[in-house]
C-alpha cells in the first residue's frame, strides 16, 4: 500500500455513507475515499423520502427538543449534535446552493421540491473531490489485518472481501449501509466483540383486516390519539384512513415508539383511538345533549357537530346503528352514549404491519456503549467507524433520521486522523 496516501472504506451509498465520503474526501486530501454500494443505486432512500421531495431535517433548534424525537439513541445523539446539528445541515447546503424551506409541520423539503437537488448536491461533491464509487459491490466477509486489539490505529488495517471475488484493503473502515432486517447479517461484527442490539422494523402504518373503516380510504382527521390498549404507549397527530388500516403522522409515532413491544407481540394488538382530543366522553354526552336541543329537527347526518369530515361523521352514526336520516330530537339515548363512546375511544383489532411507502427503518443495530459519541470511532477496535442506521438509533417520522445521517456521516469525517 502507498504509505503516502491511506485509503479510507465507506460501506453503504446512502445518507450517512454519502455525506461521510464526500466530508472526508474535501477534508483529508491526503485520504483516498472509496464508497462501496451493494446495490445499482446510490441513495435510494433520500430519493424517495417526502413523497420524492426528500425530508432533509426538522426545523428544531434546540438540542434538548430535538433529541425527544428518537425513541433509541437520543442520549448519543445529545452529545453527538454538540458537533453537528440542524443548522449545521441548512447551511451546508445552503453553501452549496441548495436552498431548504421549512413546511408548517417543521420539516424541511429542498426549494425545488424534488429529492434529485439533494442527490445531484452531493455527486457533485463526490466527483469534485475525487470519491471512488463502486456500484454492485456487495461485501462478503470483513475482519482486521491484525487481530490484537490494542494495535496502535496506525498500523491496523481492514481487508474487504467483496461476493465478486476481489479484495481492498483500508487503513479506515466506515459501516453506513443503513438498518439490517437480521442480527446474523453481521456477524463478523461480533466476532471482533460488538453487541448488536436486535433489530425489528420501525415506521410502519397498522392492518386493520376486515374492517368497515378501511372503505374511507384517504380520509384524515388533523389531530388523534391512538393507544396500543393496555399500555401507557401513545401519540397524537393527524390520522389517515388507508384501505388496509391506519397510517398518518401519529400512527407512525406509535410505530416507532412501540417498535420493540409489538414486534413481541407479532403486531397482534387493540388499538383505542380517540377521534376528539379535546373531548372525553362525559364531554361528548354534554356536547351531543347540547345539539339536541339547539337544532332539534335537524337530520343529524346534516349537522356534525365536532368538525369531522362528513364521510367519516356518517360511518360513525352507521356504526352506532343510527339512522342518517333521522332527527336530532329523535336520537335515543343509548345509541348517543353509543356515539359518545365510539368518538372518545374507538377499538380496532390490528394484525400485522405494512411499510410506510419505502421509508423503511430499523430500530436496533450496533450498541451505542461501544461507540465514542464524540468521534463515531469502535471503542473495541481501532480505525472501525460507524454512521447512521446501522447505530442503535432511530428517530420519528419528519426528517429525523436524516439527521441523525448528516451528524455521524459529518462527525466521522472529522475524526478520520490521517
């Protein structure tokens, strides 16, 4: 190997792959940067992300909020943002003339609404300080040229086998390829001494299997709380109707927060969902009385008296076996206790899961004890670094997995000493 000039190898084209090259590479100019992709596209997920539009970050400016939005690895991140944080992120781009805007839910979408702004971005930065992109190149087998672990970082070396039978040797190995739907992926991790916590999915939307409610597909309400029944877990936000189930903001949150819970439970599970934060069910008996009076002749299919859109109003009076067409005055009293009960805490029986477009997460990874938060560097092995989901670290939907990418993908970057 030419000693002048150590090699750096970044596993995984993503996010945190992608910004950790590109970092590195403009940084050192001294390193050789390789980035090796499996596959025959280079950042899938930033591509899709945002309904195409690619969700950059959050416009949160505080460290201690921002940290409240990952259900594993929040602590790490703590410290971690200290070095890299939100508005690092927006004038980084800023610097290359991408311009972010912020949406009135916080996150934070490039100017020209298409995710390919942010993927031209940064292969520019890769072609312009020379980053080695090697498509197709799926790594077999990884391990240490010297096996003791108390190596001096300046003489360990990493040998990567790739399925395609060659071999390239790094001075600085960087894991960023993203979740893994099984532990056994990476055994050779735990063969040099990581622990890897077990991973299960995380961002997913509930099957509600042969349930009326799934006929109103597409229908929203802005603000929901829904309960895995039994629990303390839940969350609230907007809620989406889906013609398997319930998918939108909130249910996604309580995806992510539950993520270990119910993948124990095989995603078998009650629901409760109050569609009236604001009201309980006293609240909604006093309110429904109150209408009667005030609009006696109306038909109460006509008069929805909480806001909620019509269709979902009407699948409600259905479910209670009342009548549509029927008078307010005429509105007997176990059926309004009915709808008082069905509006403050619905019950749904959900079985199983489905991914929510392509913006699959892992909760789980490389247990966050064994990494130095301030530099991303194994404190098992040296030169071994580690950046985005491949940590023990996920966030909640609205841009917080990105930058969890940048802030590692940046960190490692600074901390490779050549």
């Amino acid at each position: 190997m030419n000693q002048s000039k150590k090699t750096m190898v970044v596993i995984g084209g993503g996010a945190a792959g992608f910004f950790c090259a590109v970092n590195a590479a403009r940084i050192h100019s001294n390193i050789k940067v390789i980035l090796l992709e499996k596959s025959s596209k280079l950042l899938s997920k930033v591509k899709v992300s945002g309904g195409g539009r690619c969700n950059v970050t959050h416009a949160c400016f505080s460290i201690s909020d921002m940290v409240k939005k990952y259900p594993r690895g929040g602590t790490f991140l703590k410290k971690a943002f200290h070095h890299f944080f939100t508005t690092d992120t927006i004038e980084w781009f800023q610097q290359r003339n991408v311009v972010l805007k912020t949406e009135a839910d916080g996150r934070m979408f490039p100017q020209s609404n298409t995710s390919q702004t942010i993927i031209d971005c940064l292969l520019q930065e890769a072609e312009k300080y020379g980053v080695e992109i090697k498509m197709n190149a799926d790594v077999k087998a990884i391990q240490p040229k010297i096996e003791n672990r108390n190596t001096d970082k300046d003489e360990q070396e990493w040998g990567i086998a790739l399925l395609s039978g060659k071999e390239i040797t790094a001075n600085y190995l960087v894991i960023a390829c993203g979740g893994f739907p099984k532990k056994s992926q990476f055994d050779w991790l735990i063969k040099i001494g990581h622990s890897i916590e077990e991973p299960v999915p995380s961002l997913f939307t509930f099957n509600i299997p042969h349930n009326s409610i799934t006929q109103l597909m597409g229908v929203s309400v802005e603000n929901a709380i829904i309960k895995i029944a039994g629990t303390k877990l839940q969350q609230q936000g907007p809620l989406l109707i889906t013609h398997w189930g319930l998918s939108g903001p909130a249910a996604l949150k309580l995806s992510a927060w539950a993520a270990r819970e119910l993948a124990a439970i095989q995603y078998t599970c009650s629901l409760l969902v109050n569609w009236l934060p604001q009201y309980n069910e006293n609240s909604v008996k006093d309110k429904l009385q109150q209408v009667r009076f005030e609009v006696a002749a109306q038909k109460i299919s006509n008069r929805n008296p909480f806001g909620l859109p019509a269709r979902l109003w009407e699948y409600f009076l259905m479910s209670c076996t009342i009548d549509v067409n029927s008078r307010w005055a005429d509105l007997p009293a176990k059926e309004q206790n009915k709808l008082a009960k069905i509006l403050c805490a619905q019950e749904f029986a959900v079985k199983g899961k489905t991914t929510f477009k392509e913006e699959f997460v892992t909760a789980g990874g490389i247990n966050l004890s064994e990494v130095d938060s301030n530099t991303l560097e194994s404190k098992i092995v040296p030169n071994l670094f580690f950046a985005g989901e491949i940590l023990n670290i996920d966030g909640v939907t609205g841009g917080f997995n990105f930058q969890n990418a940048w802030t590692t993908g940046w960190i490692v970057a600074q901390n490779v000493k050549p």
